[in-house]
C-alpha cells in the first residue's frame, strides 16, 4: 500500500501492527516519531530563511525555529554574526560597558535572540536555520519527510508503538530499520550539499 497523507500512514501502521483497536493512539506515535525526527534529523529541506528588524537587545525568534545555521546584518555591506555562549555574552557587556553599536554577536537566550552589542540603530537581520517539519494532521495531510521518506515515518512510529504494546522483541526491529532510514535521508543531504564528495579539506601551501 503506497503512503502518501496522514490517512495513509495510519492505515499502514495499524496494518503492520494487525491491530483494529488503535485508532486513537495512532496519532500519538506519528506525533512522537516526528518529535525524534526534529531532534535527529538535520535535512537541507529543513533550512530557511527569515527576516526582520533588529533595533533592541532581544528578538523574537521563528516560530518554528530548530537550531540556527547563520544570522547576519543585511544592508549594503553584509556582516555574519558569531553565536557565542550567554557567559561570554555578559562578558562582553561588562567589559565594554555595554556600549550600543553594530551587532557582531549573538546568543540564544529564552527562546530569542540575544545580539550584542546592543544595536545603535535599526538594522534587518536575516537568519538561516533549522525548522521544525510540520507535523501531520488531519489538517495538514503531508509533509516532505512522508512525500520523500515515508519508510521513516512508518518505522519511526512503529517503534514508538512498542512500548506501549509491551512488544521488546520489535522494538529492536523498529528501531534498526528507523536507524537505517534516517542514516539513508543525512546521506542524501549530504550529497546534495557536496555533490556526494563529502567535505573537501583545503591545504594551504607555504
């Protein structure tokens, strides 16, 4: 049976698990399949870019941020920001006084974005980073991980299922061919990202 939306994907569950008496707990595997993807997975389908105004020592970050690739100051000569530790952050503050002027660094503190030093004017940040994957719903049918992956999805909430079902001996099942299944989806990242030569080490000559 081909998995393409949510429906699908849960027939196909219940299937393998030859359970008819599963139809409310279903969801909670996929929804905690999705929740390991988001923290395992790191796919070039997750990246995106977002815009918006820094005049303040916070900022809101995306709603669906993950973790961050880059953020810079766009203007007419682009400056890249360096994350740094929230300690290293106070430190800076308190050696300079905490003296405003162009953002040169930046933290992740209670779920903003913390730059410093604290900007002298308005500037407009952009940020590359990791998304969360939308999760699936009867709303939301389909994702890029179920159009792309969806062995991962069936695998990933197969191995939730075993808990729950007292089942030891699949979940050690489940859990390789999840395993194999997102080891397949980084190496295809990987590959577009480096036309599968892997990363290039430069050697600078004297």
């Amino acid at each position: 049976m081909a998995i393409t939306n949510y429906t699908e994907l849960q027939s196909t569950i219940a299937d393998f698990l030859n359970r008819d008496d599963l139809t409310a707990v279903i969801p909670t595997f996929i929804s905690l399949a999705e929740a390991e993807f988001n923290r395992r997975l790191r796919h070039w389908r997750m990246e995106r870019r977002s815009n918006a105004v820094c005049d303040t020592q916070y900022s809101a970050l995306p709603s669906d941020f993950l973790e961050p690739i880059r953020l810079q100051i766009k203007d007419t000569a682009p400056t890249e920001l360096s994350l740094i530790s929230m300690s290293e952050m106070l430190d800076r503050r308190d050696l300079q006084n905490d003296t405003a002027g162009r953002p040169k660094y930046y933290a992740i503190v209670d779920g903003t974005i913390e730059v410093y030093p604290t900007p002298d004017a308005e500037y407009t940040l952009e940020m590359v980073y990791y998304s969360r994957i939308d999760a699936l719903s009867v709303s939301n049918t389909s994702n890029w991980l179920l159009n792309y992956h969806p062995d991962a999805y069936l695998y990933g909430s197969l191995a939730h299922s075993a808990p729950y079902l007292s089942e030891d001996a699949r979940i050690q099942i489940w859990a390789g061919l999840l395993q194999s299944a997102i080891d397949g989806i980084m190496r295809e990242d990987e590959k577009a990202k480096y036309g599968g030569s892997g990363h290039r080490i430069k050697i600078r000559s004297y």
